[in-house]
C-alpha cells in the first residue's frame, strides 16, 4: 500500500497537486490521456485505484466514505471542478485558506462482485 491511500484512510487529507505554465503536461499527467487503442492512466485514476484496493482490504469496506473537491486556479480565478462553479473567491483567515461556496462531493465504497 501507498503513502497516498494509507494517508487518507488514516484521516489525513491529501492532495494532489498540479503546477506548472501552460503547456507543460498538467493535464496529461493528472487525468492521463487515450489515443490509437492505448489508454495511459493519469496520477488520479492511479491514486483512487490505490486507495479502492485499500478500502477492498480493510474489515468493513462498505462502511467508508470518500469526500473529495476538484479546483482550477487558473489566471487568478478558483474554479471547481466538481460543481462546475466559476469564479470562486480565496479568503485568508485564521484557519487558513477558504473557497467560498465550494463543493464537497461524497461517495461510497462499491463493492462489485465478490473475493
């Protein structure tokens, strides 16, 4: 098992993060691309592959939820990714940086077919 999946199950956010000028293969590497028959898996196809297989072994897989956010900061502007919302504004506070109105989606571990 990974750092990154072991990480998030143990309650630590963790983030994937994606930088660089335009052009560069952010997007590439992060989502992965497809093409003449061959399809090449990104960073976060691989990481949440990772995390499902570790939530496979666990005792109570059925039992764990996933929150996750997707945003875009691109020309001084938050986008997310998630909702589609556009424009999002950043707020320093005491508790670190806020995106106001951003979107948590939610899922639930699947189990699909049986060991």
């Amino acid at each position: 098992m990974g750092f990154f999946p072991q990480s998030a199950l143990n309650g630590v956010g963790a983030v994937i993060l994606a930088y660089g000028q335009t052009g560069s293969g952010k997007t590439f590497v992060s989502c992965g691309a497809s093409g003449e028959g061959q399809r090449t898996a990104g960073v976060i196809a691989l990481a949440v592959q990772d995390l499902m297989q570790s939530i496979a072994q666990e005792n109570d897989p059925l039992s764990t939820k996933i929150y996750y956010s997707m945003y875009e900061v691109y020309m001084e502007g938050v986008n997310d990714l998630v909702s589609k919302k556009e424009g999002l504004h950043l707020f320093d506070t005491a508790d670190g940086l806020v995106i106001q109105g951003k979107v948590v989606g939610q899922t639930q571990y699947i189990k699909i077919g049986s060991k």
